[in-house]
C-alpha cells in the first residue's frame, strides 16, 4: 500500500499520540515551574499531593506522594497501608502529561492497597490533575536515591536490593536551590549545572535573556559558563556550568542576582540589533525536551 493509502486507511497510533499533544501540561496548576522541573530535570524527589474533596468523599482521605520516579518507571503503585505513589517521569504517554497522571491516579484509587495498578496507554479525554487534585505549592524533598520506595519488610529481600541498588547508581547529587522555585543545583561526572524553569512567558523569556547576553550579563560568576536552555514543556530552563567543587550553596547569591537583572531585563522595548543577534544565538542553542 502506497503511503497515500495508509493515509486514508487513518491515522496510526503514533499520530493520533501526536493529535493530542499539549505544549504546557501543567500550565493550569500554581506550581507549574516545579511540576515541569521534577518531570524533566530532577532525578529522585517526593511531595505530597492532596485529593481533591469530591475523590476524598468518594475514597477517603489517602495518602498521595508523587515521586519522581517509581520502580521500573510504573505510573503508579499502592502501598500495603493504602498510600499512592504516583510516577511523574513515565515513558509511555498520549500527549497530555496532566490527563495520564490523572489516568494512573483514579486507576490507583480504584486498585485494592497493595495491588498492582493496570493503567490504559492511551486514555482518551477525561480528567486532568486540576480535576483530581486540591492544586497548592508542592513540598518537595529531594533524595539521594530511591529508598522511599520501600517498606521496611522488603529491605531484606535480595531481588528488591539489587534493583534498588541499580536505580540508585543512576542518581547524581542534586540539591534544590532555596532562592527561586524550581532552580536545582546538580553534579555530574565532569561538572556541575544549576537549571532553572523560568516562570516567565517564554517570548518575554528568551528577549530577556537575549538582553542579557547582548550585556555579557549572562554568567552566574567567574568560571561559570551559561550553556544555553531547554524548552520544556511551555517553559525555557536556562542552564549553567559551574566548577564542581564549589558546593550548591555557592550559588544562592548568585543566582538572586541574577533574577534581579532578568527581572529588569523582561521590561525592555524592541530588542536591538546585538540583541536579536544575540537572540538568534540563544535559539540555535536551545534543546527542546519532551
């Protein structure tokens, strides 16, 4: 058959994913920067979630932690004791970051406590988080590794520590910093980053920071480096090389200077000449994540 013919024959699975994708899943919620953060840049983190009244009435008052990561990057899992753990970076999804997660959440709901949560790969329209969840300010944790994962009668078990012991040898230190939402200080092998999710509109974003770069305004300090940004899901995330011996709490100045003069720098006019150019630079150097 002609590729004309399997046009016509319908669209596949993988347009109809496409069909369905939204660019800021998590735009309707308060904390939204944290939200895209701990989905695209921190490896192991927790917060608890509050159900919304109507689930409440209809469930009880459970207990719902949102994590990172969850073992073998399950949507969901239920706890023994009744409590949900609700998976953030999930490998399988339709295109709508915040209606799967409401998906896997009522599958939790609906799945006897320590049981295994089936949820559909494609669950069609429906419910997103706002719908579900009472929206506030995430109280995250950040962890060294995945031991919230497990009960306390699984640690002995050599299966679970040899998995647990796997996933957390792909953990690299992380700390999140205390002077803007959603900004993570992280070490790797060679190297060390702060990455932040902007609030801003990402337009007013990328002219600010093109301001910025046009003024050799950009760098954190001396032997720092910006390295560009990633757009992720509806929001820009600069990032910066840092030396990795100086720890994360180096950078709290900074880093609260550097807001000011991103902040002043969101209130310009038409950019000018350097700065478009600087613009165009900014671009050629963005990853996009999704």
């Amino acid at each position: 058959m002609s590729k004309r013919g399997k046009s016509q024959a319908g669209p596949t699975k993988r347009e109809k994913i496409r069909d369905v994708y939204v660019a800021a899943p998590f735009g309707d919620l308060v904390d939204e920067c944290e939200w895209i953060a701990l989905r695209e840049l921190v490896p192991a983190a927790s917060a608890p979630l509050t159900l919304a009244p109507d689930l409440v009435q209809r469930y009880g008052d459970r207990r719902v932690i949102l994590s990172t990561v969850l073992p073998m990057a399950w949507p969901a899992m239920t706890k023994p004791d009744g409590r949900i753990f609700l998976g953030l970076q999930r490998h399988v999804q339709s295109g709508d970051a915040s209606r799967d997660l409401a998906a896997a959440l009522l599958s939790a709901l609906d799945t006897p406590p320590g049981q295994t949560v089936t949820v559909p790969g494609l669950p069609g329209s429906g419910p997103r988080l706002p719908d579900v969840l009472t929206d506030h300010l995430l109280d995250i944790t950040v962890h060294d590794g995945f031991d919230y994962w497990i009960d306390d009668d699984k640690r002995e078990d050599a299966e679970v520590r040899a998995s647990l012991e796997a996933a957390n040898a792909s953990v690299y230190p992380t700390v999140r910093m205390s002077g803007a939402r959603a900004a993570y200080w992280c070490e790797v092998p060679d190297r060390a980053h702060v990455r932040w999710v902007l609030p801003h509109d990402e337009d007013l974003a990328l002219n600010a920071l093109a301001r910025l770069a046009a003024s050799d305004a950009l760098r954190l300090g001396d032997d720092t480096k910006f390295a560009g940004t990633f757009r992720a899901l509806g929001r820009l995330a600069p990032v910066w090389d840092l030396p990795r011996d100086a720890p994360a709490a180096t950078w709290e100045e900074p880093l609260a200077q550097f807001d000011k003069r991103l902040t002043d720098a969101l209130g310009g006019g038409e950019l000018t000449a350097p700065e478009r150019r600087a613009r165009q630079g900014l671009i050629g150097r963005q990853v996009t994540l999704r």
